[in-house]
C-alpha cells in the first residue's frame, strides 16, 4: 500500500468504474436489481478485499463493537450498486472523497441508518461480504431480502489486468528488497527488532507499508 511521495503503479477511476460496470451486468444475468458488498478495515487486512476492488477504498477507522445509538458500523463500509442508478458508498467515516470511483459517498455514526436507506435501491438483489456485517445491521440486511453470494466476485478478481499486475510486480519487488535486508541483518547477537527495522526501514524508504 503506497503511503510516501515514491511513484507506484496504481489502478485508476477508469477500472474501476469497468469492475462495477461488470458486477452490474452479473447482477442483471441474476434478475437482481444490484449488489451491496460490505468490507470491514479497521487494521486488519482479511475481508475488504471485494470492497477494495470495486472501490479503491479501505476503512481505516479502528474497529469497535456497535454501541447504538452511540455508534455502530466503525471500520465497516458498504457498497451498494445497483443495476440502473448511481454507486453509493456508506461509511463510518469520510476518506477519499473526492478520488474514489463512486457516486455518492454517506457517512456518519449511525451506519445502520445509513445502510438502511442506501439498501432501498437493491432490495432483492445480492449481497458480497455477509460474514463482515456489524451485528446491528442484522435485520436491516434480512429485511432488504438480499441474496447472499461471495462467490460473485471471485472469477472476476482472478482475472488481473495489466495495470493489477504492475501493482503486484511492484509490491513484490519491494517485498522481496525487505526480505533480502531482513535475512543480511539476521547475524550473531542481532535481535529480531534488529532484523525487522532493516526490512521496515526498506519498504517505507520505498513509500510503502507491510
């Protein structure tokens, strides 16, 4: 994942935008009115993958467990495309605003609110990432009477194009630099710390992140 002013390869608006378009048309083969795929960040790196690809986008928010009405959805994001009408992203908290490939973004404390309303314009239709739903929206996905399917993604991600390949040429470039400095400081009386602030020194130098 980029983090410095180093030049990386990445996926542009133009992509993704063909991945929602793609998804849009699976979706219409179903007789769906659309697709939500929900992702859940927070630090972890397990199950935003399909909300990644559709998006760009990841929750960076700290995860924590539903307090409603305090707060619910923290680290959690949804996507909600429906066949005809516009993309709309719903979030705990705002990033990226203005460069993610979506068409409305909506945040706030109360996600269950926020999903409930966006749901509307694909009830009856698929749902990509069930297992990653905060408890609180429970009902409001079983009211939307969403279909349950991960496996819609999956062939489409395994197909990369070009630009995905750079970016996985790139990381591992970098990756394999971090491993090579990792293993050259691993000498007699170095600690782990050692070794593993050479790799880490490598891969920020490289404006990057593990």
């Amino acid at each position: 994942m980029p983090t410095g002013s180093t030049s990386h390869p990445v996926i542009d608006r133009a992509e993704y935008r063909e991945r929602q378009a793609r998804v849009r048309a699976l979706a219409a083969e179903r007789g769906w009115p659309g697709v939500a795929v929900i992702g859940r960040g927070g630090g972890t790196y397990d199950r935003h993958g399909d909300l990644w690809y559709l998006t760009g986008h990841y929750q960076g928010y700290a995860y924590l467990h539903d307090r409603v009405p305090l707060w619910s959805g923290r680290s959690h994001a949804m996507l909600v495309l429906p066949v005809d009408g516009p993309s709309v992203l719903v979030c705990s908290a705002p990033e990226w605003e203005d460069s993610l490939p979506v068409d409305d973004i909506r945040s706030g404390d109360d996600f269950g609110a926020l999903a409930r309303e966006a749901l509307q314009a694909v009830k009856g239709g698929g749902l990509v990432g069930f297992d990653t739903a905060p408890a609180s929206i429970a009902d409001i996905l079983s009211d939307a009477k969403l279909a349950a399917d991960d496996e819609l993604l999956e062939h489409l991600r395994r197909s990369k194009s070009p630009a995905e390949i750079a970016v996985i040429r790139d990381a591992c470039r970098i990756g394999s630099r971090a491993v090579d400095r990792f293993i050259a400081a691993a000498v007699p009386d170095a600690t782990e710390g050692d070794a593993v602030s050479a790799a880490l020194g490598e891969v920020l130098a490289k404006g990057a992140w593990p």
